[in-house]
C-alpha cells in the first residue's frame, strides 16, 4: 500500500491527487527509505485508539549499520511520569515520553517485537499500547532497500550471505541554491505574465475574482517565479508555479519539480533560491509533508523530501525522509 500525504492535502481543496507515492504503509507502521539508504519505520497504536504512542526506528545503509530507536508517549492529560516498556517478559525501566533507544536496547528489544502484538507503555497512571501489526513486513522492505536479505544483519530474514555484500551507504548529492535579489518593478510583472499562461486549470480552481494570492520572485537577470494560489482551505492553500521570462512575450511554463506535483504545491514559499512545500494533510496538526527544491541556476532540483504517512494523533505527525542533500 503506497501514500502520500499530498493527496490528501489535494483532495482537502477539491485539487488533483497525486500519481506517485514514497512512503509504504504496512496496517499500524509505515516505511520509507532515501537516496543515501538510509531507511526509517514508524508505528503507532492504530487504530485501536488510546493515547497516542510513536516508535520510530532509523538505520543506514551498509554492513553492519546499527538499528536506533526514538520512542514518544503523548497525552492530553501531561504530565507523564517515568515509563515502563514492555514486550512479553523483558522490560525496560524509567524512560521519557521522548526517548532515544540506543542500538543495544533495540537489540533486546526486536527480536520479542517481531513475535508480539503490541508493546506495553505504563508510568504507574496511564497505559499506551505500541500495535506491532505490520512491523514484520516494514522491516522486511527495509532489509530489501538496504540489500540485507540474507545476511546476518538482516533485521526479519537473517542469513549466512556474508555481510560484506551489504552495498554501502551513498553519500548524500551536494547542492547550492542561487539567490537573486528582487528589482524595483519585479511585482507588476505578475498580471502579463499570469495573462500569458495558457494552461488554465488553476483558473477553473480559483478564479480571478476570488483573490488568489499572487507573488513574483527574481530567480535570474531574465527570468522570475510566479506563484498563484489555486485552491484554498481552512488552513493551507495551493499554488501553481511558473517560470517565466522578465520581458514579453514571457512565455510563461510550469516549474518542473523532480518528484514533486507538476500542478500544485501546497502553501508554496519561495526564499534565497529555494522552493518549499509544505501540505498539511488531514488535520492542522497531523499528517504533513514536506518538500524543497534548490534553484541551480538553470532548473530547480530537489533538496529534501517526507512525509508522516500516518495520522495517529501526534502533532505534526512523524516524518519519514525519502530524499535528503548536502547544502554548499
């Protein structure tokens, strides 16, 4: 099962969903790995309700990575005293509600999870339940994006494949952004060269009347950015972004965004040569993702990824990354 939390965002506007997807959803956790291998899982306590629990498990790539761990215990009732976890008979003791688990007690810990329903949070007072369902099948595509199957590091089938066949973790791409101050006179460009768009369907979103927020951004001696709104909801709005040129006859033409909508992007914002995008997919507080793409001088190119694939009550939701750079 693919997602991703822009279509959500989409469909809260009456916008187009989108046709790709990175991060893989397996009943209560969900998966998601990036350009450099590394990969992480998340799960909640599903759907089964009850306070809201994250454990977010990250590992990179290559032989013998370790596995970490970040445990968050929410509840609307605060003040959480020290908590317990417990799977089958092991425990561990006097934890925080935001916990790092270090690769020794991931260790301990796995090999009961992967055999269990669910992992037990206590602080004396109140109860969180961790649902395992789906964990197996998490881990089993990150051992696969990884190359792990096989070896004795994999994480659910382990193996005699040496683990120097583990392919290495990839370094991250660098790039640099290229700002460009504004010129006096850079906002009136915005009416001719909007005039001059021939694809309309942002129109038939939001008409002129309606008042769509409209910006104009320098992005080199002869060309800038156009962003106008398109859709707009209770708490975010899409955009159209087109590159065009300063002087007629313009020739306006949508922003090619690698991995990124070709129509839309939600509550766009454009600072020191680069895109951002952030959409907010179910609720002001849950499911959002995000992306960002660097102006290069010539094309934009994108600089960071992901998305929280689940929305189980957790502000802000937990993100999963699928691309990540190096800024110069």
């Amino acid at each position: 099962m693919r997602i991703h939390i822009m279509v959500a965002a989409l469909a809260a506007l009456g916008l187009p969903a989108a046709s790709w997807a990175k991060a893989q959803v397996y009943k209560d956790w969900a998966v998601a790995c990036d350009n450099t291998r590394h990969c992480e899982a998340n799960g909640t306590q599903g759907d089964e309700g009850g306070n809201p629990v994250s454990l977010l498990l990250k590992r990179d790539g290559g032989p013998n990575a370790p596995l970490s761990g970040e445990l968050l215990a929410n509840s609307e009732e605060g003040g959480i005293g020290p908590l317990s976890l417990r799977v089958g008979g092991f425990s561990l003791q006097g934890l925080k509600d935001e916990q790092t688990l270090s690769a020794a007690q991931m260790a301990k810990l796995l090999p009961l999870m992967l055999d269990a329903d669910a992992a037990e949070l206590s602080d004396g007072k109140q109860q969180w339940r961790l649902s395992l369902a789906g964990l197996k099948a998490a881990l089993l595509r990150m051992d696969e994006a990884q190359g792990r199957l096989g070896t004795p590091g994999a994480l659910v089938k382990k193996g005699t494949k040496p683990e120097a066949s583990v392919p290495p973790a990839l370094p991250a791409p660098l790039l640099r952004s290229v700002p460009t101050a504004a010129r006096p006179g850079d906002d009136a460009l915005a009416a001719p060269i909007l005039k001059a768009v021939r694809e309309r369907d942002c129109w038939e979103q939001m008409p002129d009347e309606e008042h769509p927020a409209v910006s104009v951004h320098r992005l080199s001696a002869k060309q800038v950015l156009v962003l106008r709104e398109c859709g707009r909801g209770a708490y975010q709005s899409g955009s159209s972004v087109w590159i065009a040129q300063d002087k007629p006859p313009y020739q306006p033409r949508l922003a090619q965004l690698p991995g990124g909508e070709p129509e839309y992007q939600m509550n766009a914002e454009f600072d020191q040569g680069v895109l951002s995008s952030f959409s907010k997919g179910r609720g002001f507080n849950d499911c959002n993702a995000s992306s960002a793409w660097a102006w290069t001088g010539s094309r934009f190119e994108l600089m960071h990824d992901a998305e929280a694939p689940q929305c189980s009550g957790i502000p802000g939701g937990i993100s999963l990354r699928s691309w990540v750079t190096r800024q110069q």
